[in-house]
C-alpha cells in the first residue's frame, strides 16, 4: 500500500498501486481495503464521484450522464486506481470502463446480440448452441462492467433486456441433456456470488453424473482480486475439474494483487486461460500483445483467445480491423513462446460460433505438397505423402466461389 496511481511506468512490472485514490483523508485501514465486500460498495457508480477523482473530457462526461439507460458505470476502488490522474481520455483503462459519448452512436453493423444467443436459449439463462456444452448466464452483475461487453443488453440491469434466468428449470434441462458435458458458468460473473452460493450452485452442476467439465468466465481476479480468498479457493477446488477463463486486455491490468489472486487460483488446481478482446486504442499493437502475453504467463495463465470484438450496439470507437488482429498474431507466432500464443478468433456474427482467424501460412496445397512459410517469411515444402485419401483444404475455390458469387 501506499504508492499512488501516477507514474508507473510501461505496464512490464508488476505494481501494487493500493490505496492510490483512496489515500486521502487518512487512507483506508488494509483491512477494509482488502475485503471483497468493502470493494463492491464502495465502487464508483457516478459522475461525482469521478469529478471527485479525475478530469473528464467531454466526451466521457457525455457517455457518463448516458450510461444509465444502456450500460451502468461501475469500477471498483482496485481497479479505478489503475486509471492515471492526469487528463488522458486515451489511457488504455480509461477506455475500458468509463463510458464515451461513442457509446450512443449506431454503426450500421453493430447489433444488440452479436453472438445470437437469445435464439438458443431452451430455458431462460441457459444458451445451448454447441452439442455438447451449454453457457449458463447465472447473474446479470459484475464487479464493475466493460464499456465493450458483448451482453450488454442484459448485463448490468440498465440495458434494454432483463436476464431471468431459472434455475430449477435450468437444472431440470441439464439433467435431461444427457448429451452436455461441459457447462460454462459466465453472466455476468459468478464469483460476485457469496461462497455459500457458488458451493452449491457447482454442487448442484456436480450433481448430474454426465457433466464432466465446468469452467467459469470472470474478471473478478482482475477487477476485485479481493474475492479470491483462500476459503473461496478451497470451495472451487472441491469442484474439480474445474477450469477457469480470466479476462485481461492490457498488461498494467496485471498488477501485484492480481497475480497473488492467480497464484491462490492455480495453487487450487484450476487450469486458467486468459481471453483478450482487441480493442481500438487499448491493446492493438504488437508490443503491448506481447508484454501482456508475458505477464500472463508468469502469473501461470495461459493466453487461450484474442476476440475480434463482437459487434456489439455502440462499440464501433473501440473495434479495430480484423487485419490488425492477424497482424499481432502475425507478430507473435515464432517471435515468443508458443505458450504465449492465443488463437486470434471471430465470434460469427449471428451465433456461428468462434471462427480462429490465423495468418495466411499455407501458401499452396494439393494431393502432391504443401507449401508453407514460416514466421520469417521463409519458405517450405512438405510433401503431401502416405494417405491419399486425405483431400486437401478447398480453400482457393471457396475463396473464388465467394467472391464472384
Ligand atoms: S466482466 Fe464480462 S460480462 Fe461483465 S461487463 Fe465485462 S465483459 Fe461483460
């Protein structure tokens, strides 16, 4: 504690920035400063309060006064100490979670559920696209929300949906679908939950002989470390095998008390992946890719997915070109640890599901050879022996068929 939000640097060390905001008057006691619960309640919700703190442009103070009937604004203490005082509306954490007057423009691709996902809710809460796996939206909150959030319309409670989800029915539909596997818990973010509740909402899940595999989505090892305590800990690993996907866009997000919190994770046993969104002016160059992919994997995550971002009501100011998404991977594949490498994918408009978009390696196939080149631009042959039965990609001929069509 006791270092401020200023100066700290490039985001390649990991910084403690506690009590930052909240240093004034006195401070805050470590002991409330540490508790998950003291976090949520004393999160910033309002314009005042971040009149208090920082300076806004009129852009954010705009998309502030708007937030309530779309997206709420909600940052926790932690987190809001990550975004620097001085007047910088392109700070990279700044854009994440502090709404822009953007927010209300309409590109004419943007839409209010990009990943179709009310069209495959059987019961409400329950999104069952895949065959063998189901997404289980358990709440609507979240520790503090992102500007780009591809549930929007649900998440928050301010949107123009509400998230009803029944449990019992849910539950119900799980037993019968002998077929699901594998159960995703997301939302919104579970682990906002009391530990009481997530013990016996994954008892619950446990329950059902055929689901082999759960895994939770959430930011809360990032916006509220706090949460990872050792006794919630304890409970997720009574629930193995149990995976979880953490959400981390920008390195400077990885701070000291983050990688405590995914260190207590891993400690448990729980696998963790990382899924970036690339997002205009947050991480979309191959530096800052990097260095978070890094950072990552010294806190034992492993970087899992890079989204496009979806194409979600009033992101267009943080969406990027798909071309520039291939172009860190680009400049990741061979320049680093294979580990370090997440597969770069697009959520098909519509609910086509996540499509992995990769760098034209395969220059040339046919029944005879492959052609290739590697990170360097160097290129190679690999013959195209043994099982000739294998029909080669059709690639080129899709290609032509869809763009003459
Ligand atoms: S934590 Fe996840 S669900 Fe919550 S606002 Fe951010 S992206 Fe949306």
């Amino acid at each position: 504690m006791g270092i401020s939000a200023e100066g700290k640097g490039n985001g390649k060390e990991f910084v403690s920035h506690a009590p930052g905001y909240w240093s004034r008057d006195g401070g805050i006691a470590a002991e409330q400063w540490n508790d998950w619960k003291w976090q949520l309640k004393n999160r910033i919700t309002s314009l005042a309060q971040l009149d208090e703190q920082i300076e806004l442009s009129e852009e954010e103070r705009a998309g502030v006064l708007l937030s309530g009937d779309k997206l709420a604004l909600a940052i926790t203490p932690h987190f809001f100490n990550l975004v620097p005082r001085e007047k910088n509306p392109d700070d990279p954490i700044r854009r994440q979670v502090i709404p822009r007057i953007e927010e209300t423009w309409t590109s004419p691709y943007d839409m209010a559920d990009p990943c179709g996902e009310d069209s495959h809710m059987p019961v409400p809460g329950l999104v069952h696209r895949y065959p063998d796996r189901v997404l289980f939206l358990v709440t609507d909150r979240c520790a503090a929300y992102c500007r780009y959030c591809t549930r929007s319309r649900v998440v928050s409670g301010a949107g123009e949906q509400e998230l009803h989800t029944d449990f019992e029915e849910a539950f119900r539909y799980l037993e019968e679908h002998t077929e699901v596997r594998d159960v995703l818990l997301s939302g919104g973010d579970a682990l906002i939950f009391s530990d009481d509740k997530i013990d016996k909402l994954l008892s619950r899940l446990r329950a059902i002989k055929h689901i082999e595999f759960l895994r939770i989505g959430t930011r809360v090892p990032i916006f509220l470390p706090q949460r990872i305590t050792p006794e919630l800990c304890a409970i997720l690993a009574k629930h193995h095998p149990l995976w979880m996907s953490v959400h981390v866009n920008h390195p400077r997000e990885l701070t000291i008390e983050v990688k405590e919190a995914l260190e207590r994770l891993a400690n448990a046993g729980i696998p963790l992946g990382n899924q970036s969104v690339l997002l205009a002016g947050v991480n979309d160059d191959v530096e800052t890719m990097k260095t978070l992919v890094h950072k990552l994997l010294m806190c034992r995550v492993r970087p899992y997915y890079l989204y496009q971002c979806d194409l979600i009501n009033g992101s267009s100011h943080l969406r990027t070109s798909v071309a520039k998404g291939i172009e860190i991977i680009e400049g990741l594949r061979g320049h680093t640890s294979g580990y370090a490498l997440p597969q770069f994918v697009i959520d098909a408009p519509g609910g086509g599901g996540k499509v992995p978009i990769n760098p034209g390696y395969v220059l040339y196939h046919d029944h005879e050879k492959i052609v290739i080149r590697n990170y360097e631009g160097k290129i190679f042959e690999y013959p195209e022996t043994g099982n000739e039965r294998v029909q080669p990609a059709p690639q080129r001929e899709y290609h032509d068929e869809y763009l003459y069509s």
